[in-house]
C-alpha cells in the first residue's frame, strides 16, 4: 500500500461502473491489504445514498473525512485499484 495511503482514508478515484464504458471521479473509502503489492490498494465506493444491505456501513464522521453529504461505504462492492 502506498506510504501516502492509509486504512481508512478517503480518496477519490477514477470508477468504472457496471454496464458503462466510462470512468466517473466518485469518492472511495481506502480498505487496504497490508499483504498487497505497493501499488495496489483494495477500496470501496462511497455514495450519497441509503445503505441497503447489511454490508453497507454509514460514515458517521463523514464531513471531517471531506465529504459534501451523508454518505454510507457500499462494501459489496469493493475492489482492488492500482494508484
């Protein structure tokens, strides 16, 4: 993981969703993997919206992490990214 990344942090990241051909900047919460290669970093998408299933977590601190909304971490859709 990156020296300038840390468990926990929020970044903001170029996404690919589900069924479009292009990337969107959204804001990702960095889950990290001590065990991943330096480049590598595993995250989970952030969203305005509700949480909706028992994965889903609600950032309680989230205008100190730099967010403009309430927001919840989407963790069924985490994924690895290289930064």
């Amino acid at each position: 993981m990156s020296s300038k990344m840390k468990q926990g942090d929020v970044w903001v990241a170029d996404v690919l969703f589900k069924g479009a051909r292009q990337t969107k900047q959204r804001p990702v919460i960095i889950v990290g993997n001590e065990l991943a290669l330096d480049a590598d970093v595993i995250i989970a998408p952030v969203t305005s919206q509700m949480a909706r299933n028992q994965f889903d977590v609600v950032l309680e601190y989230w205008e100190e992490a730099g967010l403009l909304k309430p927001s919840v971490v989407y963790f069924k859709n985490h994924f690895c990214s290289r930064f």
